[in-house]
C-alpha cells in the first residue's frame, strides 16, 4: 500500500512540475536581416537591415514550442532613369523620352514555428525549429516624364508561402525570462522570376506568464 502511495504521489508530482513550467511566453526581438534576390536572368541583389520581431507562443513545458511571429523589414528604395522609343502615331513619327523610376518595395511576414529545446542543462538550452511564413511584397514604383510633365503611378502586391529554418541558445535568467540568441533561414519563395532569401540573426528575451 505504502508502495502504491508514494508512486502516487510521485507521478502527481511530476505532472504538477510539467504543468507549472508551461506556459504562455512573449519574446520580443532585435535582428540584423540580410536578404537576398536572385533573378532567373542571372541578377543578384543583397543587402542588410536592422528588422525587430515580436513573437507569441506557447511552452508545453515538455522541451517543446510553438509560436506565431511577425517581422517588420526595412523597405527596400530603389531609382532608375534612361530614355525609350516612343511612337506617335498621328504624326507618324517616334521619339525618345526620358524617365525617371522612384520607388519602394515593402516585405511583410507573418509565420508559425515549432521549436525543440535541448535540455542539456537547467540553464542553457539550445533549439532546433521549423517555420512556415505567409509573406507579402508591394510595389510602389513613381514614374515621372519630365519632357511631357506626366507621371504615372504603379502599385502591385503578391503573396506566397515560404519555409524556413531556426536554431539558437536559451539561457535562463530565472523561471519567468530566458535570454534569446538565434539564427533564422527563410525563403520566401518565387514572385514572378525572383526568388527571395533572408538570413537573420537576432537576440531578444523570451518572457513566460
């Protein structure tokens, strides 16, 4: 009977230790993100970027996670300007405007990621996870023709789905903070003939209530 109490007691004990380390956590983030375009016509673009992430998630107190984030990336500026043939077609006859392109293209993301922490100590964690992100791009473009005094205004917008991967180290601060350091790997899949890349790294503190 004594045997059966304490076993009893034993597994409720260790039901009320997982239920007590679950919980709810915000994780608040700072990141340098470098992202990088590649054209089907050989064309490569990279550049970096300061782009803070907030994330909100679940801890199931059994080494796992999920979590919803959304990232707010730096809008990408961009100016071209040059000369084409323009026909007119009353007076039978073609001429060469210039123009000048002014615009922007913003990246938004929005993703769902399931993370394992590694329980090698009581302090220090690291993580392996897997994320899927449902990301945006719009394009504003101004194109001005100073000859003829018009402008034109473009405005487009895609979305796709992307995947990517993360890893990184927890230390613990006390029972409710942890001290965030990470790597991200997204790719944010093809628009058109362009294929986005981003590599982030990034260090926040993961708060549970």
């Amino acid at each position: 009977m004594k045997t059966k109490i304490l076993l009893a007691v034993f597994f409720l004990s260790s039901a009320v230790s997982v239920y007590a380390e679950s919980g709810i956590y915000l994780q608040p983030e700072v990141a340098i993100s470098k992202i990088k375009i590649e054209s089907d016509k050989n064309l490569q673009y990279s550049k970096s970027s300061f782009s803070p992430r907030i994330t909100a998630g679940y801890d199931f107190g059994n080494n796992f996670r999920i979590g919803v984030d959304y990232t707010h990336y730096r809008p990408l500026n961009f100016s071209d300007s040059g000369t084409f043939n323009y026909r007119i077609k009353k007076l039978k006859t073609t001429i060469k405007l210039k123009y000048q392109d002014e615009g922007k293209v913003d990246f938004k993301s929005f993703g769902v990621s399931t993370i394992y922490d590694f329980p090698v100590s009581e302090r220090v964690k690291p993580y392996l996870g897997v994320r899927v992100g449902f990301n945006r791009i719009e394009v504003e473009v101004k194109k001005t023709f100073p000859q003829v005094g018009r402008t034109k205004l473009f405005h487009k917008e895609k979305d796709g789905v992307g995947a990517g991967v993360l890893a990184g180290v927890g230390f613990k601060i006390n029972e409710k903070i942890t001290l965030d350091a990470g790597y991200r790997y997204n790719y944010w899949g093809k628009f058109q003939d362009v294929k986005l890349h981003r590599n982030e790294f990034s260090t926040g503190l993961r708060i549970k209530f």
